[in-house]
C-alpha cells in the first residue's frame, strides 16, 4: 500500500464515522475494537514501503486520537439521547423560605392589619441613631450591656460632619462620629421621626442586629422587630393592647401577655414582656411537676416602654404634645416559642443543616 492510499482510506474511515447513528452501541467497537477498522487498517503497514513508515506512524496515531476524541463526544451525546421517556420523571427539589423569613412575614402581616408599615433602616449605623439618640451619651454605662461591634470610620468622615455641640444639626445623610453594627432594630426609632417628622407614626422595622454573643440562646447575628407608636395621648393601655393582639395572632387564642418594671435607656416606664407557656397554659405546672419549658408560666421575649421625652426631642418631636410607646424583640426568640417547633438551640436556625431546614 502507497501512503496516498493509506491516506484516502484513512479519510474515508473518518467519514465514515461522522456519518454514524448516535443509537448505535457498537459504534466504539467498530471503529476501536480488536477487530475494528483502526486494527485491521494498522495491520497494513507492513506493506507500507520503507520511507514512509515513519509517516505512516505519524497518521495512524493521529487518527486514533481522532477516532478516540469522536467516539468519547458520541458516547456524551448518547447519555442524552439513551433517556427512557417511559420512566416516572425525577422529582425536582424546591426550596422554601427560611424559617426566620417566614416569621418576620407572619410579623408584618399581624402588624400591617393594626395600621402599622414596615420600615427598613441601616443595619450599619452611626452611633448617633443606635445609642446617643437613645438617651445614651457617649460613655454611659447602660451601653455596656449591648455588647457591640464597632466600625472604623474614616477619620474626615467623622471630623467634617461630627459637631458634639448640636447633635440635630448633622448632616442626615452623614451624621458621623462612629459606626457600629446595630445592637438593636431601635435605632430605627429616631430615623422614623425624622422621616415621617409629624405623628402619627406606626412603625414596624425588622432587620438583623448584632451583638458579641454566642450560646443556645444567643447568636452573633440575630434579628429584632422592633413597634414604634407615636401620637397624642398615647398610653400603657395601647401598648398592653398591642402585645395582648400580637401574643393571640402569634401564639393562638388562649395566650396571654405580661408586662414587668425594668429599665432602658430610651423608654420611662419600661418594661420586660413576657407571653404565657402554651405547654403549662401560662400555670408553670405540667403533670403535677414544673413546666420543663418555661420553669414559670411565662416566657421572656423582650422589652418595652413608653417613648422618653429626650428621645422623642432627639427625633424632633415635642414630648409636650406627643407620647408614643415601644417595643424591641428577638425574631428568633418569639418564633421558637411557637407551639410544636421545640426548637432549644437558635443556633440551629443558622446551621445551614438542610435535615432541620427542611422541617419548616
Ligand atoms: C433591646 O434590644 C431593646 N432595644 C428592646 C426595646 C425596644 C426596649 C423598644 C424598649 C423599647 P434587649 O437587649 O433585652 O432589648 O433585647 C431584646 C430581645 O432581643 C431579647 O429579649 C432577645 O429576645 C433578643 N436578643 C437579644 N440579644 C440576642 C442575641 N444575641 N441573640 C438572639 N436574640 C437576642
């Protein structure tokens, strides 16, 4: 055999190939088999004259790296092809929201239905709106409690726009002085007076804060709902009403809400809130020994007051005329109470784990 004849039959095995049904589960073997066209084509280099064997070598290599190349595209292809449409189809996974989205969407909605709007402010904020409006000038020590994260700033950012003289007259959209990340969603409390600068104001802000805490009942990253009512005459009653609402929408008919004296910088009175037990039905008893769940009858979510005056004037609005309560509480904490969900570790809820996830 010349090399040009090597050649045209070496073209005629690629066309050959080419023109090849994708359902054919011979093709491989045909073409690369013991007994296929490359084996038997190999064979004929014996008769191959002298100076063009190393040529010959040459194109028997390159046709089986093209033989191999087609045939691995083939069979790819084949996967696709090889599909029983008879078969019952796979069954696609869906995702759903996470559980704690679900809550603060059950939240709105209870909220949204008594008037109030939902708010967003920055989970970034300056100081200002997180502690100083708040009734907590630089170093007092209630801050101590909000164990926080602060944020390096750009030293001229604070320098042009801080002016500890009159705070009211910072720039608002660069108010200065230092960052954190928000300790709680009641920063949200002054940014809503300045926008809606007229009562009344029913707010609703849920966001996620963040403090340098860590255990079954604490996370780094957590997230608040945080009411804020502000109108004239304004008293405890609305407020004890309002927790009254939310603890039956959120809980069920029968579930009962506690206020108790506390303290907080930014609210006179204050109060913690506690809602009842759905397992002892709020007595701390069950099956004549004490509630495992709550040990008291009660559970603690968070806290509440009535607005005070200084934070009211750090928002512009004249506590002569107005009076308005507040309410700060974890998502997480008022949505593991929840009947059935059983849940002792919140942090659980940012495990990533799909097994839990998936119950919800
Ligand atoms: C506050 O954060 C106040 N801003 C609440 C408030 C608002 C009072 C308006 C008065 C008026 P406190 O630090 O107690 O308060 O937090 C409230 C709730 O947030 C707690 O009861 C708890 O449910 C939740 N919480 C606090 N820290 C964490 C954390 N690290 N992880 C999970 N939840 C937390």
């Amino acid at each position: 055999m010349t090399i040009d004849q090597l050649k045209s039959q070496i073209e005629e095995i690629i066309n050959r190939l080419e023109g090849e049904t994708l359902i054919d589960t011979n093709v491989k073997s045909k073409y690369l088999g013991k007994k296929g066209l490359f084996n038997s084509l190999v064979k004929e280099i014996r008769n191959i004259e002298g100076s063009d064997k190393k040529e010959a070598g040459q194109l028997f290599n390159q046709l089986k790296e093209t033989l191999e190349t087609k045939l691995s595209n083939i069979s790819q292809t084949k996967k696709v092809v090889d599909i029983d449409f008879t078969m019952p189809a796979e069954e696609t996974k869906v995702g759903h929201m996470h559980p704690i989205s679900q809550a603060m969407e059950e939240i709105t909605s209870i909220f949204e239905k008594i008037g109030f709007t939902r708010s967003r402010y920055p989970e970034v904020d300056w100081d200002w709106y997180v502690f100083e409006s708040l009734n907590m000038p630089p170093s007092h020590p209630a801050r101590d409690e909000w164990e926080t994260f602060f944020v390096d700033t750009p030293e001229e950012v604070s320098e042009v726009s801080y002016d500890a003289s009159n705070p009211r007259k910072r720039h608002p959209s660069l108010v200065g002085g230092k960052m954190v990340l928000t300790t709680h969603t009641s920063n949200g409390q002054v940014r809503e007076m300045e926008r809606l600068k007229n009562p009344p104001i029913r707010m609703i802000n849920i966001a996620r804060c963040y403090r340098r805490q860590q255990d079954a009942t604490h996370t780094q990253m957590f997230h608040q709902f945080e009411g804020l009512v502000i109108d004239e005459g304004i008293n405890i009653q609305n407020l004890k009403g309002t927790l009254d609402y939310f603890a039956k929408e959120f809980y069920g008919e029968g579930t009962k809400s506690r206020i108790r004296p506390f303290h907080f910088q930014f609210t006179e009175p204050s109060f913690e809130v506690d809602f009842s037990c759905h397992i002892c039905s709020g007595t701390g008893i069950k099956d004549g020994d004490k509630c495992k769940f709550c040990k008291s009858g009660w559970h603690e979510v968070g806290g509440a007051g009535m607005v005070h005056p200084n934070v009211l004037k750090a928002g512009g609005i004249d506590p002569e005329k107005y009076t308005g309560f507040a309410f700060g509480w974890g998502v997480e904490r008022t949505y593991t109470l929840k009947e059935g969900l059983n849940i002792d570790d919140i942090r659980l809820l940012y495990s990533g784990d799909l097994r839990f996830l998936k119950q919800f």
